[in-house]
C-alpha cells in the first residue's frame, strides 16, 4: 500500500459534513491510517496524522491532504479544542488563521503545540499557524479560552 493524498481527503471531506453530529464520545471513520509507509514527507505525515486524530478516527486512516479545508477543531471537554491549522497548498508556504469567535466568545487562549511540545498564547482573537511547508500542519491543544 503507498500513501495517496486523495483517498485520505476525499473521506474527510465527506466527514467535514457530518462533524457536527459527533459527541464527545462519537467517531468518523476516514479510511485508514498511512504513516510510514509510502512517500510523505515528515510534514504530510504530520498533517495527515493530526487530521486523523482531530476526526475522532479509530485506528484506521487513509491518506491524501491536498484538497483539504485549512482549519480543523474538534470541541473537547471544559471548553477546551483540538485545533489542526493545515496548508493544502500543493508550493506555497502560508500562514492559517483561525479567528476565535468561531470556537466562541473568546478573547483569548492557551495553546499547546502537540508536535513542538511548545505553550503559548493566542495572538489577539486569533490563533496563528505560522509559515507552514506545503502539506504541513500545525495541531494545538486549545483550552483556558477567555472572554
């Protein structure tokens, strides 16, 4: 099996449009899971990883991110999110942005880069990826939002 970019995002696609039937406990199931095994790069195998994870999949993933939505954010307990910021762009560094009034009426949060281990805080009402590779992804642990 090799990794292939549509297969993977054409399943969370579909799933983008039913996210919102999920509860805390619910999961979609996105094909299967592809890391390590065909030609990702670090970045892709980020990306595709933290999508899978953000979709409340099993384990069973498949694999293609080059038509994916740039923001992904799974609600979690206390008001807390898991938030993917993904660059879908097939050449071109970009920076995401998410505005915190679509998770709610926050000023403000606290964030924890999963794949740095790094804390920090939102940068006004909005989280920011930075300047992510092609097919790269940046994933936060979001919580202790503040009005």
């Amino acid at each position: 099996m090799s990794a292939v970019h549509g297969s993977f995002t054409d399943q969370v696609f579909l799933l983008d449009q039913h996210i919102g039937y999920l509860s805390d406990f619910g999961m979609c199931l996105p094909d299967f899971l592809v890391i390590g095994n065909g030609d990702l790069s670090l970045d892709e195998a980020r990306a595709h990883f933290s999508l899978w994870c953000v979709t409340s999949s099993p384990p069973i993933a498949g694999n293609d991110l080059t038509q994916m939505t740039a923001v992904w954010a799974k609600p979690l307990p206390n008001w807390d999110y898991g938030v993917v910021l993904f660059n879908s762009d097939d050449s071109q560094l970009q920076e995401i942005i998410l505005p915190l009034s679509k998770l709610g009426p926050f000023r403000g949060c606290y964030l924890h880069d999963i794949w740095t281990g790094k804390d920090s805080r939102t940068s006004g009402a909005v989280i920011k990826s930075g300047h992510l590779a092609s097919h790269a992804a940046t994933f936060y642990y979001v919580s202790r939002c503040y009005s």
